[in-house]
C-alpha cells in the first residue's frame, strides 16, 4: 500500500513537471546583418580625404607663391622713366638722372659690360661696341658731356672785379636749359631705330 502511494504521487510530479521541462519555441532567425558605411566606403572616404587636403595645399601654395617679376624691355624701362622727368626743373639732381637711365637703357640694349663708368669711360666703351652706328658712339658721349657741363657750370657770383650779379630774387645765370629728358628720349628713339636693323633683331 505504502509503494502504491510513493508510486502514484511520483508519477503525479512527473506529470506535472513535462510541460515545465518542454523547450519553448524559437522565434525565426534574423537575417545577416549587412556590413556598416564605414565597412563599405571607409577605404575611399579616406583616399577622398587625403586627396582634398593635398588640394587645398597646393592651392594656398599657389595662391601665396611669389609671382616671378615682370622683365620690361630696356627702352620701355627709359622712356617711362626720361618721361616721367619732362616737366620737372632741370638741375644737377635731374641731369644725372637722365644720364644713368640713358646710360643703363644703351647697356642693356646693346650688352655693354655693366659697372660704374666715368663719361670718358663709357664714351671708349661705346667706340668699341659692335653693334653700335657711328652716330650713336659720337651722340650719345656728346650728350653726357653736355650734361656734366651743365651739372657742374659755374654760377655767375657779383663782386667788385666782375659783373653785376642778377637783380635781387631773380636765378644766378647759370648755362641754357638744355631740356635733357626730351634729348635724351630722341637719342633712345635713335637707337631703337638701330637695334631695328641688327641681325639679331631681325
């Protein structure tokens, strides 16, 4: 009777314990997660962004690079310069301006050796060069030494063995203008015109 008892509440836990131990039921399976933006365009975003810096690199480098300076031709360089003197005073300072811009423009035009030269200097500079006319190696020497004539011409001074000096508020007499940019503008002209008929221009 005790077995029958033990048996029967044994099978009554068995019984009441298999809904219990049953599996419950799995929902379906998710589908393969698809790989992320970073996984599929990392690689060329990177390249793209590396690509765009050197870009704008190059770019404020331009941008920011010293521009190569403008070589003028040598009469362009005179005359804007003789010009520029037309209308001032002649005087010392205004004479020796217009020999050293004629004197740079004949160097540069004709490939004389650059340097400092005394008038007498680059008169014999002038006589030996080879594509040089006549008539500039003689005009061009006779200009420069009119110039420092008139640079250095004496002021006429009053005093007891000599002259009157001019009136009072009036200029000291000094040498004729002479008008040494205009001169000087005809004799680059002139040259010009030479350099025209060299070989090496034509």
């Amino acid at each position: 009777m005790f077995v029958f008892i033990a048996f029967f509440f044994a099978a009554a836990r068995l019984h009441g314990q298999a809904p219990t131990n049953a599996l419950p039921t799995l929902a379906p399976p998710y589908g393969e997660i698809p790989p992320t933006f970073w996984e599929q365009q990392g690689t060329t975003v990177f390249v793209g962004g590396i690509t765009l810096m050197a870009l704008a690199v190059l770019i404020l480098w331009k941008l920011f690079q010293p521009r190569p300076a403008v070589i003028l031709p040598p009469e362009i360089v005179a005359r804007e310069a003789l010009t520029k003197l037309l209308r001032q005073p002649e005087d010392g300072r205004l004479l020796s301006e217009v020999s050293q811009i004629l004197r740079r423009y004949v160097i540069a035009a004709f490939e004389l050796p650059s340097g400092e030269f005394t008038t007498a200097e680059f008169s014999a500079a002038l006589a030996t060069g080879k594509n040089i006319s006549p008539e500039l190696s003689q005009a061009i020497p006779d200009f420069l030494r009119e110039c420092d004539t008139q640079k250095f011409a004496p002021v006429v001074q009053s005093s007891a063995f000599s002259r009157p000096g001019p009136p009072e508020g009036e200029t000291p007499n000094r040498l004729p203008p002479m008008n040494a940019a205009a001169r000087a503008l005809a004799l680059v002209d002139l040259a010009e015109r030479r350099r025209e008929q060299m070989p090496a221009a034509t």
